[in-house]
C-alpha cells in the first residue's frame, strides 16, 4: 500500500508536501518529538528549528513507495504508522523509514532511519 489512511498522518504529510510549516507543527502533540537518526527534537520549538532545517526549510519532498499502518507499538499502545519513501531535498537525500505514533489524533513521535 503507498496511500496513508490515518487521517493525522495524511494532513501532516500533506502539510509537508505543501511546505506549510504551521500546517506540519500544528500536527504534533505539545510533547510530541522528532527522532532524526538518534537526534531528538522535542516540542514545537525544537521541531520548528529543526524542520526549518533540514525538513521543510529544506524544501524537502517525500515520495512515498510503502505504508504500514494499523498497528499499535507495543511499547506505548500508540497507533503506528510507518511510511516508507525516497527523500529528496537540499539537506540529505536518499530512502527512508519515517515511524509516526499518534495518540489522540496527534503525531506523538516522528522517528526517522534509513529505509
């Protein structure tokens, strides 16, 4: 499957794609973080600093080539949905596996790795 079907996952990608960086923050939790390769971002600031970054600040673009949802993490009961893609952007390039746990209808966590 390459369609997301969990609703806030949808919009933040969609915000992503649009470079709507408001759109995209406005998807996590309070405490919600980004797990950039063992690097943590936590909270709107940290997020926002780092996606202006290396994220949509990057003009980063996601096509997306998997998606693996329904599942809830074991360690937190959250809903996980994993999205497989190739990355391209003026920061970094190449596949990747973005982790998203939502809980609430908020992104809680953002983890990204290799694909």
């Amino acid at each position: 499957m390459t369609e997301v079907q969990n609703t806030t996952v949808k919009n933040a990608l969609g915000r992503l794609a649009a470079l709507d960086e408001e759109g995209f923050l406005d998807a996590f939790a309070p405490n919600g973080f980004v797990d950039d390769w063992g690097s943590i971002y936590r909270g709107r600031a940290e997020i926002d600093a780092w996606s202006s970054r290396e994220l949509i600040g990057a003009r980063g673009v996601l096509t997306v080539t998997g998606v693996d949802e329904g599942a809830m993490a074991p360690e937190s009961g959250q809903e996980r949905v994993v999205v497989i893609g190739d990355w391209r952007s003026s920061f970094a390039n190449g596949p990747s596996r973005f982790e998203f746990l939502v809980v609430d209808g908020l992104i809680s966590s953002m983890t990204i790795r290799a694909a």
